[in-house]
C-alpha cells in the first residue's frame, strides 16, 4: 500500500473515532452508572418507584417548570426527536421529566407542564432527601439561586437528557449541543 493512500485511510479513522462514542451523538455511559433508580411523587401524586418504567426505555431529564429557557428547549428539542421516530418506537419509548424545584412544582404543576409537551412524559419530583439521592446517583447537580424580592428565584441545573433502556440500564447521556436529528438517530438506534 502507498504511503499517501495509507495515511488517507488513518485520516479517515481518525475522523470516524472522533464521530462519537461507539457510533453515539450523545455520549455513552453504558457501565458507568448504576441502574435506575428512585422513590419520587408522579404528578398524579402518587409515590412511585423506577417500576413505573419498567420494561420501557425512559428518556429523563432534570429540570423546573419556572425555567425561562433551557427546559422548554430542551424538552421541545426531546419530543420533536421522538415524533421522527416510527409509531412503535415512539409507543416503547417513556419520558420523564424530573423537577428539581419541590417548593413550586406540585403534581398539577407538573401534569399541567409535562402535559404541554407530549402525552408521553410523565411528571416526577420529590423532596429534598430523595432528590439528592437521584441526581447523586447520575452525577448530576442543581442548587438554588438566592430570592429575589418578590419571592422568585432561578434554580441551576444541568442541561443533559439521560436515556434508560428497558432494563434500566443506564445507556446514554445527550447534550445540550444536540440537534433534533442527532437525538432522533441515537434514539432510534437504542429502540432497534
């Protein structure tokens, strides 16, 4: 083999690899985390554990219902990726949004939030104790702005949707970064 075709072929190794993980847009974190997990209220206001999920593939993010931005695009950006899949990986597929802010985001709150989005998403919190071990477990953080004078505050948080599969089993973490295309490939490859 030559030498200009060889290093052509490393080239395109090379760009490959740096692609994703494993064939990934979002990252991988199969093996990295423990299994799903969790005791929380669903916005019916039932207590309610991860067997709520079982036997389905959950997409889950962490956010509040008072977010200005990154939820309402996040979650949009969520749902538009799953209306590309096809009807029965949509059926298969569960979301779940998990509020971070227990003081403002009862059960209506939630049902009325997740509602707006997709029939298919289902509302979740908790308190403080039982939210902490959650996003402990994913290694994910969120904490509290200080109040303003009218009452109101932002609440921090991160911005990466974690997808489960039927097992839950953590299987792969999706940026902010994103797009709707990119959301939609990985998903419907995990599906297959």
């Amino acid at each position: 083999m030559n030498l200009p075709r060889l290093g052509l072929m490393l080239a395109a190794l090379l760009a490959l690899a740096a692609c994703g993980e494993e064939g990934w847009h979002g990252k991988s974190i199969e093996g990295l985390m423990p299994e799903l997990e969790f005791r929380l209220t669903s916005e019916t206001g039932e207590t309610v554990t991860e067997q709520v999920f079982e036997g389905r593939p959950v997409a889950m993010y962490f956010g509040f219902t008072h977010c200005p931005d990154i939820c309402p695009a996040t979650l949009a950006r969520l749902v538009a990726a799953v209306r590309r899949l096809p009807e029965p990986q949509q059926e298969r597929l569960q979301l779940a949004f998990v509020s971070v802010d227990p003081e403002r985001d009862g059960p209506e709150q939630l049902r009325d939030y997740t509602d707006a989005f997709s029939e298919r998403m289902l509302g979740l919190t908790g308190t403080q104790k039982q939210l902490k071990t959650l996003t402990r477990r994913y290694r994910t953080t969120y904490g509290y702005e200080e109040r303003r004078e009218d009452g109101s505050y932002e609440v921090s948080h991160s911005s990466a949707i974690f997808v489960f599969d039927a097992d839950l089993e953590p299987r792969l973490m999706l940026l902010d970064s994103l797009g709707v295309a990119e959301i939609a490939a990985d998903l419907e490859r995990l599906l297959q």
